[in-house]
DNA sequence: TCACGCATGTAATCCGTTACATGATTCC
DNA sequence: GGAATCATGTAACGGATTACATGCGTGA
C-alpha cells in the first residue's frame, strides 16, 4: 500500500522520467524501499489516471522520448495526507534470522563464514553512506528543511548499519 | 522465495499444526518474518505434495481434529542446503523513512509526534524482547547450540530496537 | 562489432492481504 | 448471551518478481 506514496516521495524531490526514477529506487530513496522498473512504470501509468502526477513528453536528441512526471497539486496533497496519518513500525523481514533460526542443521563453520560475509557487506553499505553523509551533510544544522528530512533518514541508515557490524562481530565471537 | 523456508525452519524446532504455526509467526519468528495463517495453510499444503513435510492427523476430544506436521529428511536436507547459500543482506522496506523523505510536505509538528509515537512503539517491543532474555537465556554460554542461534536471532533484535530509540531521540532533538 | 546506457513497455507467475466461512468449547 | 480460543479452509484481489521484447546512440 506505499509504493505508490515511495514514487510520490522520490518525485516530490524533483521531476523524472520513469527511468529516473528506477534509478533513484537504486539508491536515495532505494536504501529504504525497493522497487523495480516495471513496478514503477505501471505505478505511474496509474498515478496519471487518477491526476496525482503529469506527464510531458520531452523530445530528445539522438535519443528515445522521455516522459517528464510531476507531482500535481492533487497529487502533493493525497501524500501530504498519508504522511500525516500515523502509522505503525515497520515489521522486519530478515533471510539471515531465517537461517540462524534453523543454523544448527548446518555445521557451524559455514554460519560463521555468512556472518562474516553479512559483516563485510554492511562495511561496504556503511562506508557508502559516509561518503554521502561527508559529501553533502558536512553541516546539518545548515541545511534547509527537506534536506535535513533526507539527512535524518541517512543517519537512520548509518546507525542501522553499525548495528548489524556490531552484532555480526558479538554473534561471531558468541559461536567462536 | 523464502516463506517456506520460514515454515520449514519453525517446524524445525518441533512438529506444529498450521494453527500452532500461525501463533509462532506471531511471536520468535514472527519478530522477523511475518505469515498470515492463510499463507501458512496454503504454504504447508505445497509443502507436503513435495514430500518436505509429512502430516499426521491427530484426533482430539472436544476439539477439532488437527494436522500435525512434521520435517521430513528431505526437507531437513532442503531446509540445510539453502541456508547453506550464501545471501544477501535483506533490504529495509520502511514507511517511516518514506514519510520522512517528503517530510516538509507537512508541518514539522506532525513528524515529531510520529517520531515520539514510534519511540513509544520501539520502547515497548524492546522490552519484550528484554522479558525473554531474562526468562530463558539468562545464561548464554551454557544454551545448547539450537538455542545459541535462536538467542543470536534475539540479541539482533534488542540491538534493532535500542538504534531505533536512539535514531528517534536524535531526530526529535534536531528537528526541535 | 559488441557491450552498455537511455527509454519504455507486456505477459506470466507467484506472493501477500483481506474477507468470508464453519463449528465446537470454554470462560466471563 | 457473547467473546475468545481451537482448528481449518476457500475466494478474490492486488502487489511483487522475472522473463521477454524493442530500438537507437555512444564509446571501446
């Protein structure tokens, strides 16, 4: 029931083609809610029938067509709305709890070697988001309003990662 | 993809009715992976055309009859090759962070009481998870080796819920 | 010439959610 | 009498995933 009010979030930031957007959901706003091409075509398609969003195409040269999608006013408003409704916690959907639940039917050797790839893999997602945090937050306490948005939800990413690092290493230990 | 693993891997622990089932997906693997009852039946129908799950019906007075199901050995040796994978990190699905994205669609005073209403919520699930730990992992290092891995599945959580109370905190202090 | 980036879509299948449906017992 | 618990399912719909499909331009 969100994908919808993802593409409306990602769109409010700027206007994009469908392919924009895909590519944004591979990143930014992607960090916390996935989608793919196809899902966000078929969004949009629906979106302009109900006016929450515009289309203009845009001849291009030596290039395909694009289609320029705009949040309308409508549009501005029914998120603005979801927003404002409150909501519950988000549940967890976790393979690697999955596994450990079920880890003694593997030698324990081959959990400590995912877990250290799991640790690894979170290194690499942490240090992108530093690079970001240092790229464009040095200074959030100077940003505008939007942008200190987007910032808090960077930090959200930044904490949920060093947590991981930090209970990959401790579960590592644990079996060890 | 992973639904039936989440099945196999609490029957895993002890033969279960789809009823039964349905409650544990509602609490240990619940925490993070949800099912509806209706998936888990559909689920544990499949799961026995393929010879992964055997089903004894057991006679019950005053009650209705029930299904009991049990991990076949193929399905132990399905369950175990798969875990034996490797994957990758699960991605995050979370609305908050999407609310938060086109957070200055709103007035700064309805984000901040979301954010106190999920510090709340993280608070509450945190000390759940607290009330199991001292209850029945007291003592770590003297579980049996299953239960190690179900105490790892629960320390992952508690430090989920202790980043969220201090990711919240953070965000009410810099938005105030 | 071959892969990659830009740009948009259809089709099929599967997973997840919600509502509907039944029926006995136990506890307040 | 009404709600909650035990126990299992069907039906309909909608969301997500994957494969298939096209076609031009640019740079190695």
């Amino acid at each position: 029931m969100a994908l919808i009010h993802a593409i409306l979030s990602a769109l409010s930031e700027r206007a994009c083609s469908g392919y924009d957007l895909a590519k944004q959901f591979d990143g930014s706003v992607g960090f916390f809610w996935k989608a793919t091409h196809q899902q966000i075509y078929r969004e949009l398609t629906r979106l302009e029938e109900k006016g929450l969003v515009s289309a203009e195409i845009i001849s291009q040269e030596g290039r395909p067509d694009k289609k320029l999608y705009r949040v309308t006013e409508r549009g501005r408003k029914f998120l603005a709305d979801w927003i404002a409704q409150p909501s519950s916690m988000s549940p967890v959907k976790d393979e690697l709890l999955v596994k450990l639940f079920a880890g003694h039917l593997v030698e324990k050797g081959i959990i400590i070697a995912e877990l250290e790839r799991h640790r690894h893999q979170h290194l690499e997602r942490l240090s992108a988001y530093r690079q970001i945090e240092q790229k464009y937050f040095a200074d959030p306490q100077a940003l505008d309003l939007d942008e200190k948005f987007r910032y808090l939800t960077l930090r959200n990413g930044i904490g949920y990662e060093q947590e991981w690092l930090a209970w990959c290493s401790e579960a590592i230990a644990f079996l060890s």
